[in-house]
C-alpha cells in the first residue's frame, strides 16, 4: 500500500450507482439484487464477452487518453476503503488523474471511470461507455453519477463527461459534456435515490411481470419472479 495507507477509513453507503440503475427499470429489482443475490439468473457467455469488451475499451481509453493514473480499486483493496483513499489522492497538490475515483455523498455511492483534478483544483469526470450511442440505462447512470459528484465538488466540477465509441473496432471514441444536458435532472434524481432508499428499508416489493423485466436489460431475477408466479 502506498502512502496513505494510515489514514484510510472504512465508509458504508445505502444506494450505488448500479443499484439506482436497477431501481429506474424495476424497485423489485433493486430490492432483489440487494437481499437475495442468491436467486441471480447467472451471466450469459455472451454477456461476459461484452464486459470484457467494455473493459478492455476502458483501459484503452485510460491509457491512450489519461495515461498515468492511479487505479483505486487496484490500491486500496477493500470497497469500504476507495471513497477514503480517492480523497487522500485528491489531497495531494498538483495534477491528479485516478481510475475508479470513489464518493460517497448522502449514503450513495458512485464510482468515476476518470477523475481528472487539475492543477487549479477543477475536477473533470469522464464516463467511459462501450455503446456508440446514449439510452435510457446510461442516462440513468450518468444522471445519479452527475449528481453526487456535484454534491461532492459543487463549483469546482469543470466538466462532466461521456465517452462512447466510435468505431466498430473500439479504438476511436468521441468526448461530450454533459453537464448541461444533465443538471435540470437533479432534483427528480435526487428524489428517486429518496425513494429507492425507502424501497430497500421495507420489505419486498409486489411488482407483477411486464415488459420492464426486459427493458432497457434483462432482469438477472425472472427466473425468480417466474417461479413465484407474479405475472401480469
């Protein structure tokens, strides 16, 4: 462990990101993907292969567009520790560029593919997404990311930003700030992590089946539901 090892503390959180993505698409998918993990439909291999590819499509960005960071996730091991030790590295004077910057702002927690603080302490946050294009499950995404990053740095949030691949192969992508595109969302998102939360403090859910268990991703919790026979 590097430098800061000593002052790393344990934080816990109600709400991720992905989580409220769930809630947007389904509040019993949220519930169930917090209580009962254990009733997941497993990855398909063509699912699988699609993560890799995003993930390979994120190092190549990382490490052709914002060489030189620090990875958190790499470092500081343990979830509870990333929110603690990305603001150790926020700390320190000059550039920062860190892979995987971790906030946690009112029990909700996000995770930035790239937080770029800037020598006169502006932050610029960039999202990076396998798709070429933006729908509904990334939109939610960045919408609550915006959020608590805004919460976070207030003013000095420069920028916020997608990247989406513009190319077949993956090795070209486009850069755009979103920052005024997603701002008139706070207060409705803000009100939807409100909600989510009271969701997952109560029991499960009643939600008969319909076309959101397959849209915008299939629920990893049909079989589940199937099973139980809620159906429409």
């Amino acid at each position: 462990m590097p430098d800061g090892k000593s002052i790393l503390m344990y934080n816990s959180w109600a709400l991720s990101k992905s989580a409220f993505v769930k809630g947007e698409q389904c509040v019993k998918y949220l519930y169930l993907d917090k209580y009962k993990k254990q009733e997941k439909t497993p990855f398909s291999k063509e699912t699988l292969e699609l993560f890799d590819k995003g993930h390979s499509f994120e190092d190549m960005v990382r490490d052709n567009g914002f060489p030189g960071g620090v990875n958190v996730k790499d470092v500081a091991g343990n979830f509870g520790f990333f929110n603690s030790y990305t603001q150790y590295l926020l700390q320190q004077p000059g550039r920062q560029v860190v892979y995987e910057a971790t906030i946690i702002e009112d029990d909700v927690l996000i995770m930035c593919d790239i937080l770029v603080k800037n020598d006169n302490g502006q932050v610029d946050i960039f999202e990076i997404k396998l798709n070429s294009s933006l729908n509904e499950a990334i939109q939610n995404d960045l919408s609550v990311q915006y959020l608590i990053a805004k919460k976070r740095f207030g003013d000095q949030l420069s920028t916020f930003n997608v990247i989406l691949r513009s190319d077949d192969e993956g090795q070209a992508w486009t850069v755009s700030n979103l920052k005024n595109e997603l701002e008139p969302n706070s207060i409705e998102t803000d009100k939807k992590i409100n909600l989510f939360k009271n969701v997952l403090a109560d029991g499960e859910p009643e939600i008969a089946m319909g076309d959101h268990c397959n849209k915008p991703y299939t629920c990893m919790f049909i079989d589940y539901c199937q099973k139980r026979g809620i159906q429409n």
